[in-house]
C-alpha cells in the first residue's frame, strides 16, 4: 500500500490590475525588457532565464547584487513616485441619486526608471540607448491588452555616473549607471456603493475609529500614552493666568511707565 502526502504551496502574490497596477506596470515593462534583449544575437548582449547562461540581468530588484551580476551589465527597475492627476472636480464619473452610489476615475502618473549598469560607461550607456529607442517605438506592445493609456512618450536618458546605492557591495566605485526615465500613465477608477452591506460596515468601522477621543496616537514612541490635552477642570476651581509680559515686565506697567516719562508740550 502507498500513502501519498502532499503539501499545499502557497500561490505567490499576482494581483490582477484593479488590485495592484503599479505592480502590473512593473511587470510589464520587465517582460518587455526581457524579451527585447532574448532576442538579441548571442554576444550583443543576450538574455537568458539561467543566471549561469545570461549575458545580462534583467531585474526588479533593487540594489543589484554583487554576487549575482558578477562582472556582466545589468539592467534594474526602479518606480518614481506616482501622483493622482485631478483631471476634474472631484473626479466624479457618475452618481446614482436613488441608490447613491458614485464612480470616480482619474488619470494616475508616474515614471519608471530604468536604471542600466555596467563596469564600462559607455556600455552602460549603450545598453540605456538599446532600451529607451524600443520602449518608444514599440511602446504599444506594453499598451496593448493592459491597462496601461500610455507609455514611453518622452523618455529621458541620463548622463553615466556612479551606480552608488544602485549596486550592493561596489564599495570602490566601478560601477557606471545611465539611467533611462521612462513615463507613464494609468487611468484608475472605483466606486462607492453606500446601500451595500460590506461598505457600511467598512464606513461605520471608519467613523467610529475617528469619533473616538485619542484612539490613535501620534508622535515619538516615548511621549505616547502621556496626557497631551489640558487638565479638566473642577467645579469652583479657578486657572491662575499669567498676564502677557515683555522682558519680564507686565505689559499694563510697561505702558504707566512710558505715559510717567512722556514730556509734555
């Protein structure tokens, strides 16, 4: 008899693009990356899935490690920071004034920075060139069956220079980085349906975390949980009040000393 066990493996994190786009943009530019440089001929460069049989090393990851690349180029990616672009007020799309659920959609911006590395500067440079000219001219391959409104328009390549924190370990400053900008835009859109049951208990969960006097504490771990707010007080209790003073002097005498010193006419 043969008892076969099996253990369950975890599925990895692949959200769809409503959950995560700018993931899904990442992504996306990679493959397109990966697949310009497999087609290149062997010695121009070529990529491989088997780190031992690559020619270059395409990733996300960042910093690139030493260990990894060995002395071959690499090519990382590195996303700016992403802004909503308020294309209109209040970016409503519609509103259901019966059952008062509004849709909202907006025009997402950002740039993603294609960082190409090498021990040469003019091979890291080259490699940058390689990599803006196609995303531009093949830019509708990235735009085609995703959600992306558009990509590569405008793309900015750098001037080589130290890759820095760029590349992990490069403690004497071999490594030359031109990195490429490359822009890109996402129309996002969600909705707000107040009638349904998950939303309510959502929004009322929201409201009473921020009805709640103190429940969040702000500021450096050691003043938290002190009494930040003026004492309450008793009844019949009075507050001893400073008067307003300039240089130690209250203002009402500093006034009596000036009118005692002012000489008539």
């Amino acid at each position: 008899m043969t008892i076969a066990t099996s253990i369950s493996q975890g599925k990895p994190y692949d959200p769809s693009w409503g959950e995560n786009p700018l993931l899904q943009v990442r992504k996306t530019v990679l493959s397109f990356l990966q697949g310009l440089f497999e087609q290149a001929p062997a010695g121009c460069f070529q990529w491989h899935e088997s780190l031992e049989a690559t020619e270059i090393v395409i990733t996300d990851e960042s910093p690139i490690a030493l260990d990894v690349v060995g002395k071959r180029p690499a090519i990382s990616l590195v996303r700016a920071p992403a802004a909503f672009g308020q294309t209109s007020l209040d970016e409503m799309r519609s509103n259901n004034f019966v059952t008062g659920q509004r849709r909202h959609t907006d025009l997402l911006s950002s740039t993603m920075s294609v960082n190409c590395c090498s021990r040469v500067s003019l091979e890291s440079e080259y490699i940058a060139w390689i990599a803006a000219q196609h995303i531009w001219l093949l830019r509708r391959l990235m735009i085609k069956g995703t959600a992306i409104h558009d990509i590569g328009r405008g793309c900015q390549i750098g001037s080589p220079s130290p890759a820095g924190a760029i590349v992990a370990g490069d403690t004497e400053g071999e490594w030359i980085c031109t990195s490429v900008s490359v822009p890109f835009f996402l129309q996002v859109a969600g909705e707000v349906s107040p009638l349904a049951s998950s939303n309510q208990t959502m929004v009322k969960a929201i409201e009473a975390r921020i009805g709640v006097r103190g429940s969040a504490q702000v500021g450096p771990t050691e003043v938290r949980g002190q009494a930040t707010a003026a004492p309450i007080l008793q009844p019949g209790q009075r507050v001893n009040t400073r008067p307003p003073t300039i240089r130690g002097k209250p203002i009402r005498q500093i006034a009596f000393e000036q009118r005692l010193t002012t000489p008539e006419e």
